[in-house]
C-alpha cells in the first residue's frame, strides 16, 4: 500500500509579498527533494480537495469562516496581522490546505493509504477557534482531526507539534477535547509567546530554550511526550511538522538537523504501530530556509512511510 502525497497548485497562488519567508517556494523545494531521492515513488499523489464550510467549522467558528472569505481582497493585500497577509487566492489555497488534511483523513481511516504527507501551504497551526495569525488562516491538523472524531468516529487522536513555534491555535481549539492529547516542543521566548502554562491536562508542552540542541529535544520526546502517548494509547496520529528549529533556519534557534527529524518521527511511527494501527497523517507547518527544509522534510518522509 502506497502513502498518500498530498498537495494542489492553489496552494502555490497565496503569497505574502516579495522577500516573505512563508513563500511559494517552499513546496517546490519539498516536492524537488522528494522527486530526486526517489520517495516520491513510494507514495500516491493526490490533489487536495476544498474543505467544505462544515468541515471547517468542526475547528472554527462559523463567523471565522465566513470572514476569512469575505476579507479576500480583489487586488493588493489585506493585512491580518503585522506578519501575515491575505492575497486573492489566500481563502482558496487555505482551504485547500484545509481540505489536504481531511482528504488524508479519509485515505488513512479506510485504509487506501497507511499514512500520508500533506505538503500544502498556508500552514495552520497559529490559527485559534476564530482568528488568524502568525502565517496562518484554517488549522488544517484540527479540521482533520476533528473529522477523524466526528466522522469517522475515533475516541482518542494525538496531535504531535515539533515546529519550533507553538502551536497556540491548535492548543485554542483543543484545550477543553479531552479526546485530543496534544504533545508539542518549542523554542521559548518566540512567538507566540505562549505554551509554558498549558491551557488544559490534555497538553504536554515542552518549552526548549535557545541552542538546547539535538539532546534536550529528545530528551523532551523521551521523558515528556512518549510516557503520556503510551498512557493515552492514540488511535491515530496527526503531525504539526515543521522544520523552523533546524539550526540553518533563522526562524527560530534550536539547533536541530535533519537526524532529529528522523528520529522523532521514528518515535511517533512506534507509537503509531503500537496503538493506532500505524495511522499517521503528517500536515507541513513551518521551515523557511529552502535547502535545510526540503532535506528535513525528505529525512521525515522517509521514515514516515517506512523508506528508511
């Protein structure tokens, strides 16, 4: 059974301004990198279909969504905050994005794919319950999420984050769903400027201080993330994944490389063949530094879909 590879050229249409690190760019360096090493022949491709409005407001409010739509600009465009902004195409590209996670969803719930990729953009993982933020519009793991709760039924899905940011929407939207647990590392001291008090007893979340290096964030996944998966037993597993902590990105100031991304996703892939019959949808977040995030996102492709 192949992967799933998921991604749309709407997705490339969203852009930001001339010299904005969350560019286009950035899925065709991912999507060279996979070609060139031959992980693409592993897996499937799929076009990622529009989220529909239900879909979405599984993780937004009903007023978000319909914001989001009508904000879109005819031209130019519209500032959401000072380093996020909406183009033509915005609305349609992040529910493409959104609709990448949902699609996933379904391949790995029935089966027609054991776990799958979605190289889409706009990231999501800075966007709350009804607002945007921090390069993001839909929280795609948490509209995919919530399907695999509402539609198909699932208990207990555990959402992984190791951008480094926090992922403070999706912590927004799940606080209160005891049927998420979310286990998240980050570089303190960044934006959000949240995460070191977590918001419910459904969160783990790991602050990491500038250059910890490759040893505390597996020290963090050893002692913090792994004791409370086993104690949840998730019956699938959704990836934030981002690649902003590598230490040639200057995004963020971790200092990881590329075996920590393949060791970590290793970690999620045991625990995911433990509990949740190996069920694994891994969503793109963050990595804006071309080079070192194609070769991080080869290195967790790789294990992801058992390559390695």
């Amino acid at each position: 059974m192949l992967a799933a590879y998921i991604t749309h050229t709407d997705c490339l249409k969203h852009e930001m301004g001339e010299g904005h690190p969350e560019c286009p760019e950035r899925l065709g360096a991912i999507n060279d990198q996979l070609l060139i090493t031959g992980l693409l022949n592993y897996m499937q491709t799929y076009d990622a279909p529009l989220a529909t409005a239900e879909q979405l407001q599984q993780a937004h409010s009903s007023l978000y969504v319909r914001d989001v739509a009508a904000h879109r600009p005819d031209s130019g465009y519209v500032q959401v905050d000072p380093d996020t902004r909406m183009n033509p195409h915005t609305n349609q590209a992040a529910t493409r994005a959104a609709g990448a996670a949902v699609l996933a969803t379904d391949l790995v719930m029935r089966k027609e794919a054991a776990v799958a990729f979605c190289n889409i953009r706009p990231p999501g993982h800075h966007a709350e319950w009804g607002a945007a933020g921090g390069f993001c519009f839909f929280n795609n793991v948490a509209v995919g999420i919530r399907h695999a709760l509402n539609v198909h039924g699932l208990e207990r899905v555990a959402l992984i984050d190791f951008d480094v940011h926090h992922g403070n929407g999706s912590e927004n939207i799940f606080c209160e769903d005891t049927r998420v647990l979310m286990c998240s590392t980050f570089e303190e001291g960044v934006y959000p400027f949240l995460g070191a008090v977590p918001l419910g007893p459904n969160m783990v979340n790991v602050g990491l201080p500038s250059r910890s290096g490759s040893a505390a964030f597996r020290a963090s996944v050893t002692d913090a993330w792994l004791p409370a998966l086993e104690k949840f037993r998730p019956q699938m597993i959704f990836i934030s994944a981002g690649f902003d902590g590598h230490r040639e990105d200057d995004m963020g100031n971790l200092g990881l490389v590329e075996d920590d991304y393949a060791w970590v996703t290793k970690q999620i892939v045991n625990v995911a063949q433990t509990h949740a019959q190996g069920r694994i949808v891994s969503c793109l977040e963050g990595g804006y530094v071309l080079s070192p995030l194609a070769r991080s996102v080869a290195a967790h492709v790789k294990v992801l879909i058992g390559a390695d």
